[in-house]
C-alpha cells in the first residue's frame, strides 16, 4: 500500500520536460554558441565584460528557450492576437512619444526602456499563422490581402523609426508564413522579376542615383547613403564606407586558416568597427579563415534545415507555418549580416545569431528556438 504514495523520481519527473529538447537542433545551437563565445573573448576581451554579459544573455535565452519548449503550440496560438495587438500599440507609443537616440525613435519607457520592434519578430509570423489556421480550408485570395495588411502595418511603423534592419525581419518572417501557406507562383516571380531589375537599373546608373543633392523617393538619406556606399565604398573611405572596407580587409586577410584565436590584428588595433556587435563576422572570419567559415556557415546551415524539417512534421497548419516562420528568421538574421559585412548588401544594422553582442536580440533567439522545440515535441506526441 505504501508504494502507491511513494513520489516519483526525479529524473521521471524531468524526463517529460527533456522531451521538449529536439536533439539535431540543441546540437546546431551547441556549436554556434561556443563559436559565439570564442569569438566574443577574442574580439571584446578589452570591451569591459562584454564576453561575460554574452555568456549570461545565452544562459538567459537557454532558460526561456526550455520554458517555452514546455508549452504545446495550441498554447501559444492563444497569445497570438494579443500579442501582436500589444505590439503594434507599443509601436504606435514609440511613434508618439518614444525616446530618440542618435536620430532614430525606436525605445519606449515603460518602468524599463524597451524596443517595441523586437516583439513583432515573433508576434507577426504569430498572428500570420494564427489567422491561416482560422481560415484552412477555405481559403482565398481575401485572405492573403489581409495577412499582407496585417504585416504591412507593423513593418511601416518600423521604418517609420526608421530600423530598416528590423523591419527587413520582420517582413521576412511574415512573407515566409505567406508564402508556406500557398501564395501563388504567379503572384511570387512578378515583385522578384521588378527587384532584379531594379538592382540592375541601381548598379547602371550609380554615378547619376548617387549624385551630391540627388534624393531617392521612399527611402530616407542615410538609407539611400548605405546603398551608395555598398555601390562604392572607396568614394568615402575614411567615412561611409569605412565599415565596409574594413570589414573585406580583416575577412580576406583570415586566408584559408585564419592568422589564429586572439591573433587578429583588424580586430584587436580596432580598424573594424563594432567588431562586438554587427561586425563580428569579420572578426570572426581573420581569425578562423575560410575554414572556420565554411563551419559556421554549414552550422546554420544544419539549424536552418532541421527548423524545416520540424516545419515539415509538424501536426498543424499553424505549427506548420510557425516553424517555418521562425526558421527564416535565422536564415535572414545569417544572410543579411553575413552579407554586409562581406560587401554584398547594404549595411543595415542586423546580429549574427549566437555569435554578436546584444541581449534582446538573444532573447528573441531563445524564444524562437523555444517555439521550435514546441512543435518538435507536439509532433513526437502525436506520433507516438
């Protein structure tokens, strides 16, 4: 009789809880986080306790990551419209009466100064995937003019601050929930047809685009600024384009093998600009070379593809959509600052995952990574 009350053991208690952990992703997210915190010692020993605050932002986004990984993703379809109503508010305050710094408004004071713009990372594809999986099975063209509606709406609030690097996330995110809901070829190939030609226009007439007092529509000046400066950095070499200068030098000069850990001289006589934050890929790649590269480039490659997979198995349209969402994310977040600071796009202000300085941007990662767990575990649940 007495063996009916006796507790349950502690590891049969935790097991459940372990189940949320997908194996092949905790492992890409291993070996990216020990690439991070190599290289944060490297680049920001003399940034005061920059390598010990990365290492306690990842140890907070490992702990959000398990809590989320424990909710059931029906659960977190419920926090979908409130989250993203919460958001675009916050979003609207920051428009009102939001704190400026160095010309953007982008925080807000709320008890603590927050970035409204980091919710909408996840509250978008959120609320994109909570709306398709009310409308499955019937849906239609409607459908897909309201979904852009509701992303438009948060994107433009975010340029207007203007963050055109967060608000290139947050579009990416949400396209990917648009279109992994079934958007049309048809409707896909023509804006890709127009932004290759506009590229093509960009690089044919450059030297009139980016003439002294000439202004591009849309776009504010320093955007237009960074565009002409991927365009040509060597026009303003010791100013607008010193990033990006400096960035091509420290990563071609990595070789194949890097010049070695602690040994990079772009880095630590400090010619590569916030070699902590955005530009670290650059700090990275002098010190491990084209080798190190390749690994951390198949590292994402490996986390991008089993966030697919999960995409792939998962038990719902909203899961489904969710996982996929979040999985671009770190595709985008990768690309475009891999792609910056290589001189390939515009410099525009976006983290390396798990390797740049930042503890909201690692928040929104360990949320993310928790939502994949999620879904992950939902899957082996209904399997077994």
């Amino acid at each position: 009789m007495a063996a009916v009350f006796d507790q349950p053991s502690l590891r049969r208690r935790v097991s459940p809880m372990l189940q949320g952990f997908d194996g092949p992703l905790a492992f890409a997210v291993f070996l990216l986080a020990c690439a991070g915190m190599l290289t944060m010692y490297s680049s920001g020993y003399d940034h005061g306790a920059r390598f010990y605050d990365h290492g306690r932002n990842m140890v907070l986004a490992g702990v959000l990551m398990f809590v989320v990984a424990q909710v059931p993703p029906q659960r977190l379809m419920s926090f979908a419209v409130p989250l993203y109503v919460l958001g675009v508010a916050l979003l609207v305050a920051v428009a009102v009466f939001g704190i400026t710094k160095k010309g953007a408004r982008r925080w807000i004071n709320i008890g603590v100064v927050i970035q409204p713009s980091e919710i909408l990372k996840i509250a978008a594809p959120l609320m994109l995937a909570w709306w398709f999986q009310k409308r499955e099975g019937q849906l239609r063209a409607f459908d897909y003019v309201v979904a852009g509606l509701l992303l438009a709406l948060p994107v433009g609030l975010i340029m207007k601050q203007p963050d055109l690097g967060t608000a290139v996330l947050v579009m990416a995110a949400g396209m990917a929930v648009i279109f992994f809901a079934g958007l049309s070829w048809k409707l896909i190939i023509p804006p890709v047809v127009l932004g290759i030609v506009a590229v093509v226009l960009i690089v044919m007439f450059e030297p009139m685009l980016c003439a002294e007092g000439f202004r591009w529509p849309v776009l504010h000046d320093y955007q237009q600024q960074r565009i002409c400066t991927l365009l040509d950095p060597t026009k303003d070499p010791l100013g607008k384009g010193f990033h990006i200068i400096q960035g091509m030098i420290a990563i071609g000069s990595g070789g194949v093998f890097g010049k070695g850990f602690m040994q990079g001289t772009q880095t630590h006589l400090e010619f590569i600009p916030e070699r902590t934050t955005d530009f670290i890929f650059a700090a990275y790649s002098e010190e491990f070379g084209l080798a190190g590269n390749l690994f951390l480039i198949a590292s994402f490659l490996f986390l991008v593809l089993r966030g697919l997979a999960i995409a792939l198995e998962a038990p719902t349209l909203f899961a489904r959509l969710l996982a996929g969402a979040i999985t671009m994310i770190f595709f985008t977040y990768a690309f475009v600052n891999m792609g910056m600071v290589s001189g390939i796009l515009p410099v525009v202000g976006v983290p390396l995952p798990f390797i740049s300085y930042g503890g909201t941007a690692m928040v929104t990662l360990g949320l993310g990574l928790g939502i994949l767990m999620s879904i992950s575990k939902s899957k082996r649940l209904v399997q077994s």
